[in-house]
C-alpha cells in the first residue's frame, strides 16, 4: 500500500488529522535540507510537502517566491533534490510519507514517467501538482495510478461542483483543498465559507481532504481539526527558513519549535 494511504487509514481509525508542513527544497541550500527534514519529523510532521524551487511558481506568494529564488541562486537542480530525499527517506527511523510539490512544466521537461520513477526512487509517494488543468489531467492521472503514486490536485472556493467533481475524480491520495482566494501566505482567519465546501467535497469523494493556503496558526490548525483530515503549513513555516542563510542553527531550531507548536492542537 502507498505510504501515502497507509497514514490516512492509521489516523482515520485515530480520529485525528494530519500535520503537513511544506518545505522549500535547497533553502538556503540542499545541506540544510538534509538537517532540516529529519528535524521536522522530529516536531511531529505527519508527512511533508517538499516545495521543487521554480522560477516562475503559479500560485505562490512572496514568502515562498523569496524561498525558491533563495534555493535557485545555488544552482539547485531536480537531481539534487531527489538525491537529498532519497537519503533522507532510507533513514531507519523514517516513517513520514514525502510528497513533492512541482509544477508541470518541471515533471514535462524531464518526463512525466521519467519524474514519477526518479521520485519513487528518491522515497516520494505522490506529488501536488499545482498547475496542470483537470481537463488535461487525464494521461497524467492514470500514468500516476498505474504506478501507485499519488497525484494530488487543487480545487479553490471559486472551482464549480461541476468542475470540483472532475477534479477529485483524477485525485488519489488525498485532495488539496486551497481554503482561500489568492495566492499562499498567513491569514487572519480562514473564511467561514469553508466547512461548506469541505462538506460539498465529501459527497463526491471519500479521499482524505486536506486544507492549505492561509493556515498559520495554532489556533487555526484547532479550528480545522475536526473538519478536515490534514493542515497544510506553507508560508508561515518558510518564513523561517529566512534565518537560516545567516545562522544555521537558529534557524533549524526555529522551524523545530513553531512546527511542534502548529502540530499540538491536532493531539
């Protein structure tokens, strides 16, 4: 079984959701990342989103952007990242399913089957892909679930049920469910609107749904913990990979700490 499905079966049968952080690959370069992804599952990750740095990233906002570009002036490349993965993921003690997060346009220059067989290599169980419309979803899709990996798609508050339902129809693994309109980053609050559209989602998949974009805070991992099945972390845990380029261990220990602080309210 996909380690992907295998951690949502545990925690349904525990009545808890998943902790996700996202994380830039190569920020503030590939060493730290080997540091850093051991310690996060130290803090409690449940599986991570690992951020492939691209120049001209869809939805990203100015966190993240900064991040990528911070990885991208080391000349990080796609192997490097498989490589430090790879290595991470053959650890003894390692359980925390991977799940890469890359745009389409980096999985089409190197080739879909090509990406998918380095990425199952490299110890990664599915990969969100931000960019690639539904309606052209399909050869991508089935080349994912031939090969047990998981493709995981987003639907938006503004997606239509029409839409919405084709949408998770090509999912596996679990649904990306973006909270908010716009682009990631920290909100104030997440918008009342959402339990709806969680809701709406269950009567057309049974996939674990798991909610991104906006989340930033203890007390809003709180409110999602019984309406969702993960929390997805990006830009506030990002954010702090800003003081690592100038104290590497500060900056470890701080994304430890707020990681640890995120995860608490889901027990």
């Amino acid at each position: 079984m996909n380690p992907i499905d295998s951690l949502f079966q545990r925690l349904r049968a525990q009545k808890r959701a998943a902790f996700m952080p996202f994380l830039t690959a190569g920020d503030p370069d590939i060493a730290f990342t080997r540091e850093l992804l051991p310690a996060v599952a130290e803090a409690g990750a449940d599986l991570m989103e690992i951020g492939f740095p691209f120049s001209d990233p869809i939805a990203d906002g100015p966190v993240i952007q900064a991040s990528y570009t911070r990885a991208l002036n080391h000349k990080l490349k796609i192997a490097d990242v498989f490589a430090a993965l790879r290595d991470t993921a053959a650890r003894p003690d390692w359980s925390a399913p991977l799940v890469s997060m890359a745009s389409y346009s980096l999985m089409f220059k190197m080739g879909p089957t090509a990406f998918i067989e380095a990425a199952q290599k490299a110890g990664v169980s599915g990969a969100v892909v931000p960019d690639v419309p539904v309606e052209e979803a399909d050869e991508l899709s089935k080349l994912a679930r031939d090969r047990d990996f998981k493709l995981i798609l987003l639907v938006t508050p503004t997606t239509s049920p029409e839409r919405a339902a084709k949408v998770v129809q090509a999912c596996s693994g679990f649904v990306y469910v973006v909270s908010v309109v716009g682009i990631t980053g920290a909100r104030e609050a997440l918008p009342s609107a959402l339990r709806e559209q969680l809701a709406r989602l269950r009567t057309m998949t049974d996939l674990p749904l798991c909610v991104g974009f906006g989340v930033s805070r203890p007390e809003q991992v709180r409110d999602l913990k019984e309406i969702a099945d993960g929390v997805i972390v990006g830009s506030a845990v990002v954010k702090k990979l800003e003081a690592a380029g100038a104290d590497r261990a500060k900056g470890l220990e701080d994304v430890k700490r707020f990681v640890a602080e995120l995860r608490a309210p889901l027990g």
